[in-house]
C-alpha cells in the first residue's frame, strides 16, 4: 500500500501542474489597446471629444457645426492642443453630438 502511495501522489502533482499551466489566464495589459480615433472641441471652455474627423490639406482650419444651425468650433488633435487642424476645407462639417 505504502509503495502505491509514493508512486500516486508525485504522479497525481505532476498532473495537476500540466492542468493548472493550461488553466492560467494572461493578466498582463495589451501593450496597445485598440482605441477609437476621436477628435476634440473646446466646447464652453472644456474639451468635447467628437469622432474623427477627414480633414486634409493646409489652407484652412478643420472646423465643425454642431447641428444644421448651430455653432462652429475648430477640431484639435489632441486633447489641449494649441494648434487646430489643416483642412483643405473652408466650409465646417456638420455634426451631431
């Protein structure tokens, strides 16, 4: 009996680690999540993320209206931003939040 119990017992750990190799879960962060592409607005003095934008070209700046009548705001980048977008548009695109 004793000799089946020194045989069993290593053989019944050894099986439970190959298990328990399979059955851990990848806790480390992606590197790079996937985030979707926003634009930003500064909207009564906060900033306003917006989808993106196509805005392309150098000769005007990228800007949006909010609704058909609404107002226009220039379209940064990035979140606090100095500099707006290039558009090679001068008429804003009208968005909808």
């Amino acid at each position: 009996m004793m000799r089946n119990v020194k045989f069993l017992l290593p053989m019944l750990a050894f099986i439970c680690a190959i298990g328990m190799a399979f059955a851990t879960v990848d806790l480390k962060p992606d590197p790079e999540p996937e985030m979707q592409a926003m634009d930003y607005i500064l909207l009564d003095g906060e900033w306003e993320a917006i989808p993106e934008q196509n805005c392309q070209g150098t000769d005007d700046i990228c800007r949006v209206q909010l609704g058909a009548n609404g107002p226009v705001f220039e379209v940064f980048d990035e979140l606090g931003d100095n500099n707006a977008k290039p558009s090679g548009e001068g008429t804003p695109q009208v968005i909808n939040l």
